[in-house]
C-alpha cells in the first residue's frame, strides 16, 4: 500500500459538513487530502479529471441529487469510488445507491469515525481489487486474440503444406500431357485453313489448354520456392522492380502508382524475387479491384514491436474492397471471384506461404475511405543490437 494522501473529494451543498467529515476523517490510518465541492457539474469535472480517490457523495444537493451525479460518472466509465451520504428520511435510497453504482451509502445521523474509516477503506479495497481484475479480463483477451491469430495462421500453414507437395507431384504429371495436346492441337490448326468447322473448337482447346499451363506453372512456383538462395537485401529496389512490372498494366487502368519508400535501407533476410512475387501477386489484385482507375500505394517503413525491429509493407488500393463473407478465405488455395480463367485462386496463397517462410506476418483490413489494405511484416534482419541490450 503507498503511502501517497488519499484525495477525498466531498461534494455537498452544506460547507459546515465538510467540519463534521474532516472531524470523522481523524481515524483513517493513511494521510488525506479533504476536498469540498458544492457543485455537482464542478464535483463532476474534478472526479473525471482524475483528482479524487474517492467521492463522499451527499443525497441531497439542492435541486439536484448525489444519485444523478453518480450515475453520470459511472455512464462516462468513470470508476472513482463513491460513497452515498444520505439524511434523514432517506432510508429507501440504499438499493437505488447500489444500482447507481455507489460502493457504499452510509445514513448521515449515525456516521461515526470508526464506520466512515471502514467505508473508505472497503471502497478503495473494492475499487483496486475491481480494477485488477478488468486488467487480467483485458490481457486474457488479448492473449486470447493473440491465440486466436496464431491457430488461424497455423492452421493456414498446414493446408498450404500439404497443397504444396500436392501441387508439386501434380503439376509435374500434368505438364506433360499439356505439352502434348497444345503441340498437337497448334499443328492441326496450322493444316486447316482458318474457315475449317474445327477451327473454332480447335481455338477453344488451345486457350482452355494454355489456361491449365497458368494454373501449372502457379503451382509449380509455389512448390519450388524452397530451391532459391536466401540472401540479406534491401527491399527498397525489390519494390521498385515488381512495380515496374506492374506500370504498364496499371497506365492501362488509369490507375496511379505511388511509392512511399525510405531513403535508408530496410534490410530483411530472404529470397528476393520471392518478396518480388509477393508484391507483384498483392499489387495486380489491387489492379485486378480497380477497374475503374484509383490509387495503388506501397509503402514501407521500419516498424518496432517491442524488442523486435520489423520492416512493414503496406499495398494500398482504392478498389471495391473485398466483402465480409470472402474475407476467411482470400488466402484459401484456388479461391477466386473472377471469372473463369481469369484468376487461379493461387496469388494470395502463395504471398502468404513466402511470408510466413520469411518468417512474416500478413494481414489485410479495409483501407480508409474505400479499398483494401494488405500489410506485411517481415523480421528487420542485420540491425545494429539495441543500445543497452544483451550482447
Ligand atoms: N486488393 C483486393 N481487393 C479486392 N478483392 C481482393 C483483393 N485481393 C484479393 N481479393 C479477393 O481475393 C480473391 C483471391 O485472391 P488471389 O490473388 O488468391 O486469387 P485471384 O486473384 O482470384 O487469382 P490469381 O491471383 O491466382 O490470378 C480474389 O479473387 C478477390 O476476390
Ligand atoms: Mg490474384
């Protein structure tokens, strides 16, 4: 227990009642600070700007009553302890004190020293037990949600890993066949003249056929991104690279580039062209959301979480945004709303599965105004040790 005064804000319209309490108050066994407030606007302001401990509250204040006051503070989620002093008459009160969230109510005729101590020093005991435990509530939601997170990317990390050694025995059976029929199918169309019956059918095969080689070789990327050589880099130009690649589709779109990169390195550990695909896969669905033109922004900035120094990306659009009931499976492999054969449904499962071998984070949320924000986190790799930290 400290040994700080405890700040006693008694608001009553009687001056003389501020005697009687500080003649009571001799007994407490901690030093005290006695304030007197007639007005329960001012008493009201005082209690919401933190300067009382505890209120003694009286019932009557002129035309108002202490009950009101009490039940202003507690609708405002103001916690400050407070104790009813009531009158002569007054008894009926005690249930409506306890209602309005008083601690305690004590009958002014028969307050004493001794019963006024114990009331304060309950309420105060009240209030710090109560605020402890909204404390350990408020930290075991969180862990909850931390819980909560960490399964679904779990969770997430298990189908991509057996998608992906799916993916990769698959893809290989199918490319062989693949090649086959789109080599056949490209001589025949080349024998028949392009008024043939067939040629129509034949176009039809070949463009259904080059749509399963996107499909393959999506896969197959996701498959082999284990083989490529990790590397310390700045991601600053990795950027600038997959944006590159994205201008001409974007100028196509009338939609706007912009890059808010920093001037000094961000320096990650990892695959660069895989960062690459990430920011290329994230950055044509953002085109892909747009069709009507908009703004396509990508930012990255240092960010620190506690003793850890992230490098965070942000890809910024303000296209349709993506609904509600599509949100728990945007990462889901082959989950797609465009129209066949215009999206494998594989883009977004392989950002997620590069970053969580990059060891990142990713997340996405409904930008400001309209459009989706995507944001990745990937462990800052060669940072100077924080000053005083452990060698
Ligand atoms: N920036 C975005 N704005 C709106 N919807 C999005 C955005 N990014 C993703 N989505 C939604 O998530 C779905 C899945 O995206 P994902 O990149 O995995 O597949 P896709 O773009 O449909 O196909 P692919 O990338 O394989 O060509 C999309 O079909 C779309 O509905
Ligand atoms: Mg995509």
């Amino acid at each position: 227990m400290d040994d700080r005064p405890i700040r006693i804000l008694l608001v009553d319209d009687d001056e003389d009642e501020r005697v009687i309490v500080r003649d009571f108050l001799r007994d407490l066994d901690r030093p005290f600070d006695l304030d007197w407030e007639p007005d329960p606007t001012r008493a009201f302001d005082k209690a919401a700007a933190g300067a009382a401990d505890i209120l003694l509250v009286d019932y009557r204040l002129g035309p108002h009553n202490g009950l009101d006051l009490i039940r202003r503070l507690r609708e405002q989620d103001i916690r400050t302890p407070a104790v009813l002093l009531t009158g002569q008459g007054d008894h009926a009160v005690d249930l409506l004190a306890m209602e309005a969230g008083a601690s305690d109510y004590l009958a002014k005729g028969q307050l004493s020293a001794s019963l006024l101590e114990r009331s304060i020093r309950y309420a105060l005991e009240h209030h710090r037990n109560r605020e402890a435990l909204r404390e350990s509530h408020r930290r075991i939601e969180e862990a909850f949600k931390q819980l909560r997170d960490n399964q679904a990317q779990l969770v997430q990390s298990a189908r991509l890993a057996s998608i992906g050694q799916l993916a990769a025995g698959v893809a290989h059976e199918i490319n062989n066949p693949l090649t086959v029929i789109l080599g056949l199918s490209e001589g025949v169309r080349r024998r028949i003249p392009p008024d043939d019956p067939a040629a129509a059918p034949l176009a039809a095969i070949e463009r259904e056929a080059l749509r399963v080689r996107d499909l393959v070789r999506n896969l197959l990327s996701f498959s082999r991104q284990k083989e490529a050589p990790e590397t310390i880099f700045d991601v600053a130009p990795v950027l600038a690279d997959a944006l590159a690649l994205l201008e001409a589709e974007a100028v196509s779109r009338g939609v706007e580039i912009r890059r808010e990169l920093p001037g000094s390195p961000l320096r990650v550990r990892g695959v660069p062209p895989q960062l690459q695909q990430v920011i290329i896969n994230l950055g044509s669905n953002a085109l892909d959301a747009m069709s009507a033109g908009g703004l396509l922004t990508i930012r990255a900035e240092r960010s620190v979480e506690g003793r850890q120094a992230w490098v965070r990306i942000e890809v910024t659009d303000t296209g349709t945004g993506i609904p509600p009931e599509a949100a728990p499976r945007v990462f889901d492999p082959f989950f797609t709303t465009k129209d066949p054969g215009r999206g494998t449904g594989l883009g977004l499962t392989i950002v997620h599965e590069i970053v969580t071998r990059h060891g990142g984070r990713i997340a996405f949320a409904p930008a400001p105004g309209q459009g989706t924000r995507f944001t990745l986190l990937l462990p800052e790799a060669g940072a100077a040790p924080a000053p005083g930290g452990a060698p």
